[in-house]
C-alpha cells in the first residue's frame, strides 16, 4: 500500500512541475478547430479553447 501512495505523489508531482505558463507569449494564432497555435520564445505550442496547454512548446 505504502507503493501505491508514493506513486501517486511521484505523479502529481511530475504532472504539476512540468506545467507550462501562458505568459508572455509572442503571437497566438486564431483556434483551428478547437485549437491555436501560441509562441513563446520562438517555440510553439497549442491551446485548446479553455486556454490549456495540450501540445508543449
């Protein structure tokens, strides 16, 4: 049990420091559907339509 608890902390740990922020972006193009393409610092990226991160820059 004490394994299965550890790996889930592991997880929610990678998951919340991987996290991309949305500021300071240099160009965001219009949704596509249900997609847009964002730049930051001449990497790109791709938001869904709440403004989350689906595709990494």
């Amino acid at each position: 049990m004490r394994s299965i608890k550890f790996s889930i902390i592991f997880v929610m740990l990678s998951v919340f420091a991987s996290a991309q922020t949305l500021e300071n972006l240099d160009n965001i193009a219009p949704f596509n559907e249900g997609l847009a393409a964002v730049q930051k610092n001449n990497q790109w990226g791709f938001i869904n339509t709440n403004g989350e991160l689906v595709i990494n820059f």
